[in-house]
C-alpha cells in the first residue's frame, strides 16, 4: 500500500442488496449472534484454514528488509513488531495487521508467509507481498516505471496459490474432490490490492483511468480464476482512504484536501476504484451463486474513523508514531521508520499512522473489528459465517 517511494519522482451494493430475499434477511439476522472470538480458542473454528493475499497491509513476511521495497528497508528491524510481538516478524506495522485479527476471531493462528517454507501450512497461508500490484510487473517494465518496485504482482500470487493447491494434492480435473476438501473449508481473504500500481505511475505519462483499468482488470480476472477453481467463502477489501496517509499529505498541495482535511484527489481516486471492484463483484454473485463473497468497506470505515478519532481511542489522526523531521506529519520520506534520525512514539495505539504510510495495530484492530462485528462488510460478515455453518 503505497509502499515505495517512485512516486518521490515527480455503496455500497445497492442492486445486489436488495435482491437478497426475505428469507435470506432473516437468516442474516438471526446469524448476527454467531460469536466470534476475540482470540484464539480450544473450540472448532468455522474454517479449516485462511488463504489471503494482497500487498503490504496484508503482508505477513513476505519481504523483509532485503527484499522488500526499498523506501521502508527497516522492516526487519525495531521498532517494526514491538507492540505486540515484541520483535520484527517483517510485518509493515508495530504489531498486529486486520489478518491476524481475523485469524484470532475464527480461532486460527496466525497465518504463515508463503515464502517460510518450514511453516505449517495445514491452517492457511499468506500469498501477501509488500509492495506489490495488481497489474502484472511487465506492464510497469513496458512504461520505464522500474525503479524501486516490487517485481511481484497479483498474478504472482495466484501462481503461488496454484503451486500451493498441488502441493496439497490439488492438481486439476483428475483430483477435484480434493481440491473441493480444501476450497469448502477455507476462507479466501483478499486483502487491498491496487493502491501501489498508482503511486508507481505519479508523475508519469500513464493515467490514473488507464492504471484504474488495467488494475480492475485484472483483480477481476484474479477473483474469477480463484472462484472457478471452486472457492465458496471470499472477503474483498477494498482501497482505504490512501489520501489520508502522511505520504500523500506531504507530497499533495495544501489546496487538495477534503472536508476531513486528507488529499481530496487521492481519496477519490481510491473511491471510484473501489465502485468499480464492488460492481465487478456484484456480476460474479450472479455469475457464481453457490459462492459468498463478501465486500469489506475499507474506505467507509477509514472515514468513520477520522471523522471520530477520539471515539475510537485516537489522539493523532496524521502524524506518524514512528518517523523524523517533527511537524504536522513526523514524516520524513529520506528518513523513515527505523532510520538512524527516526524515533517511536510510546503510545502507538493513539496513532492511526505507523511509519506515513502503514497503520498501526491500534488502527487495524478497530478496522478489523469494523469488518467482522460491524457495518462495514456487505453482506456481513456473520451472513458468511452463518452460510459456512449451515453448509453442512
């Protein structure tokens, strides 16, 4: 999510809700009382396991500082992971991301990276990778927009799940009961995906509609290809209001902002982006209707919180907690988290912003508890939980 600093060089558902049928109604509401833990239990999870994948927000460890962009290469160093693991996991935060919050509430642990090859994969994997982009890298090669990205891409990740699949005895046609033994258990988490592919091409020749294009393509081929191999249980977020990060407050004209005082352009930008993800998924509800997929509003619950900061136990709604150069932002794009000029704040959880660009866990637990217990998943998220146990 914004990942790298290339960019230094320059409804809701509507229709689709309202064809839900009374019966399907009530079912949603009497499941709202399907609980959820709040960390994890001796008891059956609902899910055998948790597959995700996305870029930086979602990413578990995937990179590390030597691999993994280069404007934020202290990942692998505190104070990344000192909140809560009390050590750097090479997660792009002090602690916990919405992921594990989510593997907590369905009594799964937390989800190994891919790229671990010793971990016990028989719960889940994160596909996830820091600054990766839904468009494939090629298409960024093709621009001479190179510097500093991430070579993995959305397609990246659907190899790796493909070769993951095989590996668990999945391997096309000839094994289809098992590859349905695994897709029927499993819940498919898609974390936010796109927002790097835009900030790789600030101040380029290339558009913001043609990158919109090209990264709703392909996200919606992505999607396809993961519900025709049978996935039932999918979570999409969508973009968060990237015009709020420290990030794109500094590198932004003090005339762009918005009515909650973020980067108005940027915000919208992840707006649009997302109405088109959140049509493209309404077409596949009809498409693939033994399938639950489920829209997780990252942009409306960004704004729920910053229009009520203190409600949710924030104090600093801009400024970073870990970074350099004092201010407004903290925020110093020569000198991030980790550096040798950067220091931590002692209270992270009263921080939305982690190092300008990544949230803390403070900021991603009450996210996380938005999507799971609260408004911001359509249908809600107890509907897809309540789908999953009657399934049986």
């Amino acid at each position: 999510m914004w990942s790298v600093y290339s960019s230094f060089r320059t409804c809701q558902m509507m229709a689709s809700c309202r064809s839900f049928s009374w019966r399907v109604v009530a079912l949603t509401i009497f499941l709202v009382s399907v609980p959820l833990s709040s960390a994890p239990t001796s008891h059956s999870p609902p899910f055998r396991g948790i597959y995700a994948f996305g870029d930086s927000y979602t990413d578990t460890g995937n990179t590390q500082s030597s691999t993994g962009p280069t404007g934020f290469n202290y990942v692998s160093s505190p104070p990344y992971g000192t909140t809560f693991f009390h050590h750097p996991t090479n997660r792009y935060s002090d602690g916990r991301l919405v992921i594990d919050f989510v593997a907590e509430a369905l009594s799964l642990p937390y989800l190994p990276p891919y790229r671990k090859h010793t971990a016990d994969v028989s719960k889940g994997v994160n596909f996830a990778v820091a600054g990766c982009t839904a468009i494939p890298h090629d298409f960024f090669i093709r621009n001479n927009l190179t510097f500093d990205i991430t070579p993995e891409s959305l397609q990246t990740q659907l190899q790796w799940f493909n070769k993951f699949l095989e590996s668990q005895g999945c391997k096309g046609n000839s094994t289809r009961s098992k590859c349905r033994e695994i897709l029927d258990d499993a819940l498919i988490w898609v974390g936010e995906i796109g927002a790097n592919d835009y900030a790789y091409t600030v101040g380029s020749s290339v558009s913001a509609k043609t990158i919109q294009n090209f990264a709703i393509e392909s996200f919606t081929g992505f999607l396809q290809a993961l519900l025709e191999k049978g996935a039932k249980y999918i979570v999409v977020q969508g973009l968060p209001q990237a015009g709020c990060l420290p990030l794109a407050m500094v590198l932004a004209p003090d005339t762009d902002r918005d009515s909650i005082g973020c980067v108005g352009s940027v915000s919208k930008q992840s707006y649009t982006h997302n109405m088109d993800i959140q049509a493209k998924i309404n077409g596949f509800r009809i498409k693939f209707p033994h399938a639950v997929i489920v829209y997780a509003d990252y942009w409306n619950a960004y704004h729920a919180i910053m229009i009520n900061a203190s409600k949710y136990g924030f104090k600093e709604r801009f400024k970073t907690c870990c970074g350099s150069g004092g201010g407004v932002y903290n925020f110093d794009p020569f000198a991030a988290c980790g550096s040798a000029t950067s220091t931590s704040c002692k209270n992270p959880s009263q921080y939305i912003n982690w190092d300008g660009v990544h949230l803390t866990e403070g900021m991603y637990k009450v996210v996380s508890d938005m999507f799971l217990r609260g408004k911001f998943c359509h249908p809600p998220f107890n509907y897809l939980l309540g789908r999953k146990l009657h399934s049986g």
